[in-house]
C-alpha cells in the first residue's frame, strides 16, 4: 500500500475529536476518493496524512514505513497536497516562481528547476503562464497553479482537498479531467477529498466515507452507494442517476440488477426493462 492510516485519532485544542480511529489502505496507481459531508474530518485527515498535523495516536504509513522516519524532503517526494483554497497555497509573485519553490528547496541546480517548471505547467495546461503575477489569474487558474506546484516535487501521491470547489461546472469538468490523466498518463495515485457525490462513480477506483470523524464504509462506488440507508445516515445522498434508478424501482415496478451509478448504466438498464416489458407482452 502507496498510503496507510491505521487507528488515527487527533483532537483539537478545543476538544473537538475529528479523527476518532480512521482506517485507510489505499494502492499504488489507484484514483481513491474520500468521500464525507462538512465537518466530517476530511480535512483534519489529510493534514494529518501529509505531516501537517500530528496524530494524538495511532500511525500514518508511506510506501510501507511510518511517516515518522521520512525526512521533510522524503515526505515531500512522496506526497504533493494540494490544498482547497490555492490562494493558501500560491505565494510568489509569479506562476514560475511559486512553482519553482519546491524544487528549489530541494536544492536542486537551476536548469532541473527550470526543467520541472516547464513539465509541470505543460502537464496542467498553462505554461502560457509561466510570468503571469499569480493575483491575475482566474480562480480555476489557480487550482492549476497549485498542482503545477506540486507536481514540479514529482511525487508519487497527490492529495487534493475538494479540488473542484469554488469552479463552475466546464471548471471542475476540466480539473477532473487533469486528475485522470495525471493518473492514468504519469502513474501518479490520486487521494481527494469532496463531498459532491457525482463525482465519485465518474472517476473513483475506490471510496471512502468518512462520517464523524471515523470510517463509515469502504469500497467500489457500486458497494459504497448499494448501501443506501448508511450513506444517508452519514449525510450524503446517492449520485442522482443512482437516486432515479432507486425510484424506477420502488415507485414503477422497473426491475433492475443493481442501481446505476452512470447515465451510460442507466440507459442500458432502462432499455433492457423496455425489451423485456415488450417480450412479456408478446407472449
């Protein structure tokens, strides 16, 4: 396992208990989504999973070793966190500068720097950008900014906190598409976070829900929404084609195998329960 939290707990100063024994064990190369409504810890998660914060107990494991005995510059080859808002991420005065941070930290020579500069905006799109003062830039900009920050680390995970929030639809279409392929194309494992549910049966390998701070369910999107009354008990709703199919069955009598979790599922379902009502009829 690329990343593992077994048994975490974190309490905030206050006493809030956000993490209260999280599990996760998440693959190399897979596109894992976490999947919880706000306050459900997310957030808390993820910093603790990156370093940011330290948990009260339980152990965060990286490519099999505990976090612990990574360095800051191991840590940050292995995991690249993209926070939600990027402008807590971005702060240089130019989209070259604030992506060169990283690798200049790292002490690498100058043309490395500039080499990784170039590969990362290209990989996200904007290497028109490389001088842009970053206060000019649209929103959805950047988001991409800030991936290009981390990618120009070469990591082997990426962690992203609602990577689509704040975009517009052809916004967060246009991120999500970067996000597969930087997963499919560069090999790199995808954690995100996001509580927009129609979202997860696009684009997840895996799910996890988070509720009140623990695990609530793991699994394929198909497991995770097949578990209906759990999901809304952690106050998430099924993706709304799955909503539909869950109608058509209970209110019109439409005999489906499972719930649909894609328009594509709902189209055959819904053409197979046609053929079938017509060959009844036939008879």
């Amino acid at each position: 396992m690329i990343l593992e939290a077994q048994q975490v707990h974190y309490t905030y100063h206050d006493g809030t208990n956000a993490l209260q024994g999280t599990d996760i064990a998440i693959p190399k190369g897979q596109f894992v989504i976490l999947l919880g409504s706000n306050g459900s810890g997310k957030t808390t998660l993820f910093k603790v999973i990156t370093g940011l914060l330290k948990p009260g107990r339980g152990e965060i494991r990286v490519d099999g070793r505990p976090i612990k005995e990574y360095s800051k510059e191991e840590l940050y080859r292995k995991i690249g966190f993209v926070f939600q808002d990027p402008n807590d991420q971005l702060f240089a005065p130019t989209v070259g500068e604030d992506v060169a941070f990283g690798p200049v930290n790292l002490k690498l020579d100058s043309a490395e720097v500039a080499r990784r500069v170039k590969a990362a905006l290209e990989m996200v799109g904007i290497p028109h950008l490389l001088n842009k003062p970053i206060h000019y830039l649209s929103y959805g900009q950047k988001k991409r900014a800030s991936i290009a920050g981390v990618l120009a680390m070469k990591p082997e995970v990426i962690i992203l906190d609602e990577p689509t929030a704040g975009l517009d639809p052809a916004g967060a279409r246009e991120i999500m598409r970067l996000l597969v392929k930087l997963n499919k194309e560069e090999r790199i494992t995808i954690f995100m976070a996001t509580h927009d549910v129609d979202l997860v049966p696009l684009y997840a390998d895996r799910v996890f829900v988070l509720f009140k701070g623990g695990i609530l369910l793991a699994g394929t999107p198909q497991e995770v929404f097949n578990q209906k009354e759990r999901l809304r008990n952690a106050q998430l709703r099924l993706p709304r084609v799955a909503h539909l199919g869950e109608i058509l069955f209970k209110k019109d009598n439409l005999l489906i195998d499972k719930l649909p979790l894609t328009i594509g599922e709902a189209r055959r379902m819904v053409i197979s329960a046609v053929k079938r009502e017509g060959e009844r009829h036939a008879r």
